[in-house]
C-alpha cells in the first residue's frame, strides 16, 4: 500500500500532491517495518 501511494506520487505534478503521497508511503512502509519487527521480537 505504501509502495502504491509512492508510485501514485510519480503520476502527479512536482509540489504539495506529490509530497503528501510521498510521505503517506514512507510512512505506511515504515510502519510495516515497525510491525513486522515487533512481531519477530516475541
């Protein structure tokens, strides 16, 4: 999903859309990574 809202920034114009979609899929990936960690640590 991250890598989705990414991919949907390189569609857009250079300026705040493109921004905002970047961020929201660094965040989903990182909080995907954050996840999958917490599962393995237990």
């Amino acid at each position: 999903t991250g890598l989705s809202f990414m991919g949907g920034a390189l569609a857009v114009p250079h300026g705040y859309e493109e921004a905002v979609l970047t961020i929201i899929g660094v965040g989903l990936v990182s909080l995907g990574h954050i996840l999958n960690i917490r599962h393995h640590a237990h």
